[in-house]
C-alpha cells in the first residue's frame, strides 16, 4: 500500500470510527501482511495535519491519538445543529477540576484545604462518571483516602495530547488581569449587567451552597450510620457474652444437679445395702433355733 492509498484508508477509519484512535489501534486494523509501521503511520498522519490546517476541519492529535474536528472558528454555527445548550459547571466544580489537574495527584482532603470549604461528593461522582478523572490509588494513612487525578478522558475534552499543554499559572494570571480589564471597560459604558447575567451568576451560587449542605447532609447521615452500626455491633456482643454466661450457668446447674444425684444414688444403695444385711440376721438366728427344734 503506497502513500497516498495508506491517506485515504486513514481518512475513512477516522471518520468512521467519530473518535480519536491511537497508532497503535490503527495497526491493529491491518493484517500482519500489509501493516505498515509505526514510523510510516506517524509519517502520514503528519501530513494529513497539514494538509488539513486551511480548510474547515482539522486533524488533531490528543491524549489518545488522532480525531478529526471541526474548528473552533465555526463553533457558532455549528452549535445551531442541536437545540440542547451545553452543560454549565458551578465554580466549585471548575475550581475542584481545576486543582486535581494541576496539583494530582491529590486527595479530597487536600482540595479542600486548598478551596476552603468542603467539596462536594456530587462534584467527584460527576467527573468520574464523565471519565474526567479517576482513582489512581489510596493514601496510606489513616481513613484510606481516595488519590484522584485527570483521565485520557479529560485531555480529549479540553483538546489537550498532555498536561503539559495547559495553560502555566502565569497564564491563568494574565487572562484573570485581561477580563478585569475588559470589565472595568464594560462598566465604563452605559449598558449594564442584564437580568440573565444576575440569574446566571445566583444560580451558580445557590448551586454552590446545595452543594455544600449536601455534603453536610452527607456526613452527619454517615456518622450516625457509623453509630448505629457501633451500637449494633455493641448489643451483639452483650447478646453474646449474655448466651455465654448462660450456657456456663446450665452447664454448671447440671454438673451439680448430676452430682447431687449420683451422691442421692449412692446413699440409697447404703441403705439398701444395710437393710439387707439386717434382715439376713434374724432370719439366720430363727433358722437355727428351727434346726435344734428338729433336732430335738
């Protein structure tokens, strides 16, 4: 397979398979004959990224190999395709996001000493059920706490091939200067925050105070099924020491009731004993008198 028939199988596979693919799962889809290497592929592929650069689509290469996509200059038009809006994060969820990304791998605890208040078990269940982030293990200490960081999942989302691509601090810092810029601009002028902007911005808060009175909720429901289950464990041991110390009472009444009889058994055979030995006497002495009588 030359060059140019190798581009166009690449072009249908990708477009066909609507995700990124690695070199590695493309060369699975050869047979051993006709594989190309790895080095040919990454050639290819190579070309086809600039080949693509001037025209509506692009071929980008993310964290888990290569998609092709839409760019993002033409996001406006093609978002009018679906009539759904795209999902919008609380500032919790951005900030813990954005913490696990930039200091994993982390625990809760951590993100919590960080933000200051408490985070959200809802925020964690969400990102691990988008595959944003996983568990990559468990602290040894005490509590076993969860160790958190960013998937495959999370650098194909952002467009990202690895961390290395996101922004520096630095960055993040200057971008924060240049929207209070652009807000102090905006404040200049005579147009003021619309009605949809205020509700927008109460809604994330209001998101943010559920947020963490679910997680209040949480934990006192938690620690009270703790109790419950310290109080259960607590009675079964009371029930068990109870039976216990029952069972040594039986077994003691009847080791004594057993004594008692064995001890009752041997006095009556005494008696028994005794009163045959005095019947056997009076009986012996009238024999004799019996036999002189006779004899006479």
């Amino acid at each position: 397979m030359d060059s140019q028939q190798l581009q166009q199988c690449l072009e249908a596979v990708l477009l066909a398979a609507g995700e990124a693919l690695s070199v590695e799962r493309i060369q699975q889809l050869f047979d051993e004959d006709d594989m190309p290497s790895t080095k040919d592929l990454k050639q290819v592929l190579t070309e086809m990224e600039n080949q693509y650069a001037d025209r509506g689509f692009i071929l980008k290469k993310v964290a888990s190999g290569y998609v092709f996509q839409a760019k993002q200059d033409y996001a406006h038009w093609i978002a009018r395709l679906w009539e759904e809006k795209a999902p919008r994060y609380s500032r919790a969820f951005l900030e813990t996001l954005v913490i696990i990304a930039y200091r994993q791998p982390v625990t809760r605890g951590e993100i919590e000493d960080i933000r200051g208040v408490a985070v959200s078990s809802s925020i964690v269940r969400t990102m691990l059920e988008r595959e944003w982030i996983k568990v990559l293990g468990y602290r040894d200490v005490p509590g076993k706490p969860a160790i958190l960081g960013t998937t495959k999942g999370f650098l194909d989302y952002f467009n990202l091939e690895n961390l290395n691509d996101l922004p520096t601090l630095d960055e993040i810092k200057d971008m924060d200067k240049l929207v209070e810029q652009l807000e102090l601009e905006v404040g200049a002028g005579t147009e003021q925050p619309g009605v949809e902007d205020v509700v927008a911005e109460q809604a994330v808060e209001v998101e943010d105070v559920v947020a963490e009175q679910a997680i209040d909720v949480e934990d006192v429901a938690a620690e009270q099924v703790i109790d419950v289950e310290d109080v259960v464990a607590e009675l079964a041991i009371d029930v068990e020491d109870v039976v216990a110390e029952q069972a040594i009472d039986v077994e003691d009444v009847v080791a004594e009731q057993a004594i008692e009889v064995e001890d009752v058994v041997a006095e009556q055979a005494t008696v028994a004993t005794e009163c045959l030995i005095g019947a056997e006497e009076p009986m012996s002495t009238e024999l004799n008198e019996l036999e002189l009588q006779t004899n006479e």
